[in-house]
C-alpha cells in the first residue's frame, strides 16, 4: 500500500484559488497606484504594499498547519507537479538571484552570466541523475537518503552534519539581503528587519512544515513573477512600444554600447580571484556590456559555471522536492516545471539589466552634474546609487557613475519615472523571494537534525511528534542564532552563496553519483567522499579567508568546490574497492532504487515493519513511528 494513498486528495479547485489570490494581489497595486495619484503618503502606502502580502503568506501557512509527521516532512507526497515547481524555483531564485544576479549583469553584462548558466544546469543535472532515484527511495531528507540506501545511521548523521554549512551561509544570505529591502521601505532598522525576516519563516515552518512552506512558496513565486514583470513591462511599453521585453531588450543593446564608448567606457581586463564580481557597495560600471570576459578570466567562468552547477544540483533544500511528488514520474514532471520557472526569471533578469543600462546611459549622457535626472537624487537617498563629477571635467563618465549591485532591481522603475508604488511592488517581490528560499534553507538543516541526528543516530524509538518537536526547535534555534549572526557581521550575500553552492557540491555531489550510479559502491566509500570532498573544499576557503595561504593558491576561495568535488570522487572510488564487496541484499536495493516503477523503498520498508505501537492508534501515527531503515 503507498503511503499517500492514506491521505484525502488535494483540493481540485486550487488553480482557482490561486488565480483568486494573483488577482487580489493585482487589485491591490491597482488601488494603491491610484491612492498614489490621489496624494496619499508614501509611507503608508509602502507599508500596506509590504504587510498585506506578508499576512497573506501567514494566512496560508495557518490554514495549511499540520499535525501529521508525514505531512510536515513530505506533504504526504502528493503535490501536483505545476505547484512544487513553482516551489522549487522561488528556492533557487531566492532574493539573492533576484537581487545580485541582476545588478551582476547591470555591471559587468556576459560575464555575469556564468551565474545563470550554473543554476539551470544544475537543475537540469539533478533533474537526469538525482531527483526521479531519490523519489523512488522515499526519504525525507538527502542525508536520511545515504541513511536508507546503506542502512547506515552513521551516514546520515554526517551527511547532516555536513548539510549544515551551506544551508546556515544561503539563510545568512537571504536574510541579510531581505533585511537590506525592507529598511528601505518600511520604518524598521536593519537588525529589526533581520529579527523579523527569521520569525516570520519560524512561523511559517512551525505551523505546518514543508506543506506550509511549499503553499506559501507557490504563492511567493507568483509574487516574485509578478513584482518583476509588472515594472518591466511597463518601461518595456515605454521604450520599445511591445510589451515583450524578453524580445525587444536586444535590440537595446546597440545604443547601449554606443552611449557606453560616449561615457568612457572601454575594455577591461579581468581581475585574479573573482575581483571582477561586482561587491555589495555601488561601484562603476566600467566594462562594457557585451564585452565577453572582461571582468572573469575564460578560466574562471567555466569554473564558477562548474561550482554552480554541482552546487545546485546537490542542494539539500532543493532535492528534499523530490520526496513532494507522488512517484517518479511526477517527479520528473515537477523538476520539468521548476526548470521552465527558473528560465522564465533567468530569461528575464538580463532584460531587467539592459534597460536599467539603457535608460541610465541615455539619460547621463552629456549631461552636467547639474542637469543629472531628478530620480538620480532619490537612489542617491536610498544609497542605490552615487553620481557626481569627482574629476571636474563638467560631464558624467562611466567611472562616475557608481551603481549598487543589490539596487538595480529597484532602481529600474526609479529610472524610467513609474510611479512609486511600482518601486515598493518590486521590492515585494524581493522580500517574498528571500522569505521563500530562506524558509527552505532553514526546513532542510532542521529537518535533518530531527530526521538524521536525533531520530536516526540517538532515538531510533521516538514518536512523531516528538521528532516533529525537534525539528520545530531546531529551526527556530538556526534561524535565531542566524539572524544574530547577520545583524553582528558584515559578509557580501553574492559571495557567501556561492561559498555555500561550493560547499554543498564538494559534500554531496560525489556521494550521490557513486551511492545511485555504482553499485559497487560501499558506505565507506560514500562516508570518504562526503567528508574528503567538503574537508578539502573547507580547508581551502579558510586558508584563503585566514590570509595564511591556500591548496591551489591561484584559484578564488569561491571556487573551493572544484577541488572538493573531484577529491570526494576519486576518495570514494578508492575507499568504495578497499573496502568488502555490498551484499547481494546492497546490490538488490540499488537495481530497485534505479527501477521508476513499482512501490517507493521508503513505503516498502514501512509496511514490512511490524507495528511496534499501540493498535488503537491511527495507521499513520503507527507508520509515522517506523525506522525507514528496519
């Protein structure tokens, strides 16, 4: 018997609902937008912009709260592909791609898209090789996946242990970068912004787990999708007469390099190390746009392109999806469609940049410092942007003109005159993108700590909801502990992700190729590449970041995975042939595992089990009670 055929099917009219909720949510920009020509305040328009959404995702994650163990970690694996795509992508995208990737390709232009090519990749790679395998085994977690595939607690206890690093940077990150939009636009500190950016995905996880972040998720994308489309099209309109400015922006980019040679721009050569990726504070945007590896070396692109692309296809927070579909198939189809959802933003994001490009240069060209733009005294005020005639020469070059990375987002409506609330509405949609990606970092270290460390290694007889109780303490605990550690340090949130995307992919890259590709394969061998793969990707950032040397000193601390991931592979090759063949049973499960058809090794395991509880309790309390691993 499946697990999920247990659980009553998913409401058939939630296409309706969510078409319901994208048109409030339009009607309410429509409303503000014209409170806006009616002169009410800025700030209070601002405010509603901001808090309305919030309730919203607070409302979802109430209705959808949950008792139920298998609930809480899978969602009962029954939600249809369209909607955990949506959820997967808004995890990728995150309020750091939203934010960072833009003004990358505002400030540097190809180069920048090393970055997009990273994460589509990725995802396609764990769409091929991972996802429909981890589906077939069932677990809740990646590190719970080592555990079943091997009947190895001891495997997920340090694949957890492991898993926590990246996720803790990526939750860094995206509240960091959050908390930076919010004291923009509403009346609250950063710190305030950071305490408050962590309480609100506490309560969304604590309330239902990831059948609360996956809703609230699918709505989150809506949001970001809109936030970012809405303000683009119109200035889209505005420049080109067509609404399609994923089509039209390239016909932007002659003027474009024309006004750049106008202004002083010209070629440049890249910097050692990734100096060329922009920082976090407005710089010059002196490199032409087209200009292929002015600001990264050849070399370092594929690099960065390879770091990115295992990172992302062995993400916790984003293969922890797979175990949402109701079999392989489905998971297939839903990797399928988080696939075309991230393209749709990453298709859309260079767009963004050309015309952020397009309509600053057209409006600075020539021009005196005292005939600069009046939007140019807003982004000044909101430390997006800084533009004065430092040399005295009477005119703005292109050194002069100094862009916020983490502002081209928000700058784009500034630049092209639309009205406020479009600023704020984009901003919403950065908020929304940093709550869902940082909610799915946070779910995937907790859930481990309460599947793989506590359940797995110190309680095998735990209850559900006992187990539930952990993982609920274990995310307030990190998310907490996170937001401290944002509001005390000062870190660039591009760079931080991709030292996590680094992490992640020297940790657990190797170690799913050779546990679903090789049946030869031991959990030894598996053991050695998880720890030889993330030890020598460890060492190398925290050489490099100490300042006292580094393994390979010429390549950037950043792209640590390069080295760890074919360490981790090789050290699992060698130590998988020393060590004792896998029993016959081993090889079994792995030919099984690699099967898409059949029964889910997870429910197998589960049903074999004997019912270790008590008989008048629910058939799900007594399954919830089981070691997958029995």
């Amino acid at each position: 018997m499946s697990l999920q055929s247990q659980y009553r099917p998913l409401n058939p009219r939630l296409g309706t609902h969510y078409a319901i909720f994208a048109s409030a949510f339009l009607a309410l920009l429509l409303v503000l937008a014209l409170l806006e020509q009616l002169g009410a305040r800025k700030l209070w328009l601002s405010h509603t912009m901001i808090l309305v959404p919030l309730l919203l995702y607070l409302i979802v994650a109430a209705l959808t709260r949950t008792l139920d163990l298998h609930e809480f970690f899978s969602v009962s694996r029954r939600i249809p592909p369209v909607f955990g795509g949506l959820a997967l992508a808004v995890t990728a995208i995150g309020g750091v791609g939203l934010f960072a990737l833009t003004g990358c390709l505002y400030l540097i232009g190809f180069d920048a898209l090393a970055l997009a090519i990273g994460w589509i990749s990725g995802f396609a790679l764990a769409a091929v090789l991972f996802v429909p395998y981890l589906r077939k085994t069932g677990a809740y977690t990646l590190p719970g996946f080592f555990r079943l595939r091997f009947k190895s607690p001891l495997l997920g206890a340090v694949g957890a242990l492991l898993l926590m690093p990246p996720a803790i940077i990526l939750l860094a990150a995206e509240l960091r970068i959050g908390a930076f939009v919010t004291s923009l636009f509403a009346s609250v500190s950063f710190e305030i912004a950071v305490i408050c950016g962590a309480g609100f995905i506490i309560l969304t996880l604590v309330l239902g787990g990831l059948r609360s972040l996956t809703w609230t998720q699918s709505v989150q994308y809506l949001v970001v999708l809109a936030g970012l489309m809405v303000p683009l099209v119109v200035v889209s309109i505005q420049v080109t007469n067509l609404p399609l400015p994923q089509l039209t922006y390239g016909g932007l980019l002659e003027q474009t390099s024309i006004n750049e040679v106008t202004l002083g721009a010209s070629p440049t050569s890249p910097a050692p190390l990734l100096g060329g990726l922009p920082g976090e504070r407005p710089e010059p945007a002196t490199k032409p746009f087209l200009q292929a590896f002015g600001a990264i070396s050849r070399t370092n692109f594929v690099l960065l392109v390879f770091c990115l692309l295992a990172g992302t296809a062995a993400m916790p927070s984003l293969l922890l999806r797979s175990g949402t579909a109701t079999h392989t198939l489905q998971s297939r189809r839903l990797m399928g469609w988080g696939t075309l959802f991230l393209g749709l933003f990453l298709i859309t994001a260079p767009a963004y940049a050309v015309f952020a490009k397009y309509l600053t240069l057209q409006q600075i060209v020539g021009v005196t410092p005292s005939q600069l733009p009046g939007w140019i005294g807003g982004l000044r005020d909101a430390g997006l942007a800084n533009f004065s005639d430092r040399n005295g020469d009477g005119v703005i070059s292109a050194a002069e003109l100094l862009v916020s990375r983490d502002g081209v987002a928000l700058a784009l409506p500034i630049m092209a005159g639309l009205p406020f609330i479009l600023v704020v509405f984009a901003a919403t949609a950065g908020i929304a993108a940093t709550l869902a990606a940082g909610a799915a970092h946070a779910f995937a270290a907790g859930t481990a700590i309460s599947d793989d460390l506590y359940y797995g290694m110190l309680h095998r007889t735990a209850t559900p909801g006992k187990r539930m109780i952990v993982a609920r303490v274990a995310i307030a605990t990190l998310a907490l502990g996170t937001a401290w550690f944002v509001t005390t340090n000062d870190f660039d949130v591009l760079r931080a992700a991709i030292s996590a995307m680094s992490l992640a992919g020297a940790a657990f890259l190797p170690a799913l190729l050779l546990s679903i590709w090789w049946k030869r394969t031991t959990k030894w061998g598996v053991l050695a590449a998880m720890l030889v793969g993330a030890g020598i990707a460890g060492a190398h950032m925290a050489l490099q970041l100490s300042g006292s040397g580094a393994l390979w000193p010429e390549l950037s601390g950043l792209l640590a995975g390069v080295l760890g991931v074919p360490a981790g592979l090789v050290s699992g090759i060698a130590v998988s042939l020393a060590t004792p063949k896998p029993t016959p049973e081993m090889e079994a499960l792995a030919d099984d595992m690699r099967d898409p058809s059949g029964e889910a090794l997870f429910d197998k395991a589960m049903r074999l089990a004997p019912l270790r509880n008590r008989p008048e309790l629910p058939m799900t309390e007594r399954e919830g009670s089981q070691d997958v691993s029995t």
